[in-house]
C-alpha cells in the first residue's frame, strides 16, 4: 500500500513505492484514483517477488468522503508465474495528527498450480514523517501461513524540493518458520510526469539479497 495503503498501492518497493507525501488528509468528497508503474524488481520484505524480473504494476482505489475506501492493486511476476491480484478494504480516520488506517487485503495469483492466495488484516499509523504498520495472515492456500505478522516502521523526510528520503525497518514473524528482519533505504524524486524512485533493501538471513530497485510510477 502515507505508509498508509491508500496512498501508496504501489508494491513494486517494500516501502510500498515511496511516494511523497505519506498519509493525506480525509478528503472532502469521493475520490477515485488510478496508478499505474514499472519496476527492475518486486521487492516485498526484502526479497524479492519476482525472481528478479521487471514489473509492471498498477490499479485503483475510490475513496468515500466517510473515510471508506476500497480498490485493487495488479502486479506481473517471473515469466510463467501469472499475476497478482489485490483487492483491498479499508477504513481510514484522523485523531487529532495522526492518521489511521485499518482494513482487509486478499492476494490472488493467477497462473499457478491450484488455488493460491493470501487474506491479511492491516493497521497502519502514520504521525508527522513517521509511520507504521502490522499486518495478520488470516486466511491462506498454505495453512502454515496463517497467524504470520509483519510489523513495519519507517519514515521520509523531504530534504530537498519534491526529492524525499525514506527508510524502513521490518520484522517478519511467521508462526512456523524462523523470524526475520527487513529493510530498506531509497530516495524518490516527484516530477509533473510522475514519481522516479531507487531503493536498496534486504534482510537478515544467509542466503538474502543485496536488492536494488529503480521505478517509475504514475498516478491520476
């Protein structure tokens, strides 16, 4: 997915495509937004989705003056791996300065054997340059997958004209496999014709990635 999703659906980047600007204020009237982007990789929790391949990502979301939203995020995979397909649910607010936002996200991949797919609830928070996020496997093909947690922190800081810095760190506690932890660093440059975005990221175990990731992405 602000680190808040609704903002951010990009997945190409573990830091959900590090856009500028993290969470924006409940708007005033529904709102429907389409995104579309390409990767050198699909990064997720430090390692890498797409076997190392380019992707081409995209989707939409419409948000409802209550602070509803709801949409779906499409990305490719490795050649021979299909898609995947996200549609997601939420439920954002403000109390006082910080933003919140919680909800349901089903992943679905086409073009494998058998039915795969993954359900998660998510909550996220985000204050000033800092946010957060937790997110609960409920439902999966694979049952040993149920009960996974993912916590996530991070924060971007604007340090010149529409260029950002962001960093996250990640801890990923599946509920029968070793835990782990993520993290990423990158810099987003936001032009008229959209957002330019590089980003490093791995995580903590013996045969994990040194992963470096440029993207291009646009929303209207």
């Amino acid at each position: 997915m602000t680190y808040l999703k609704k903002n951010t659906r990009l997945m190409g980047l573990s830091m959900t495509a590090l856009t500028l600007g993290l969470a924006a204020p409940l708007t005033a009237q529904a709102e429907l937004e389409f995104n579309i982007g390409v990767f050198s990789d699909y990064v997720d929790h430090g390692e890498s989705r797409s076997d190392n391949n380019a992707v081409v990502q995209g989707g939409m979301e419409y948000t409802l003056d209550t602070g509803l939203f709801l949409g779906v995020q499409m990305s490719t995979l490795a050649p021979g791996d299909g898609q995947e397909v996200a549609p997601f649910i939420g439920y954002g607010f403000d109390f006082g300065e910080t933003a919140f936002e919680l909800g349901y996200e089903y992943f679905y991949y086409s073009g494998l054997p058998g039915e795969t797919y993954e359900g998660e609830i998510f909550v996220a928070a985000e204050h000033g340059p800092f946010y957060g996020e937790i997110t609960y496997v409920t439902r999966a093909h694979d049952r040993d997958a149920e009960g996974d947690t993912v916590y996530h922190l991070g924060a971007g800081h604007e340090f010149l004209p529409d260029t950002a810095f962001h960093a996250e760190i990640g801890y990923d506690k599946p509920r029968k496999d070793d835990n782990a932890t993520f993290w990423a660093l990158g810099v987003t440059r936001s032009t008229q014709m959209g957002d330019i975005s590089l980003t490093y990221a791995s995580r903590n175990e013996s045969d994990a990635q040194d992963l470096f990731v440029a993207g291009y992405s646009l929303s209207f």
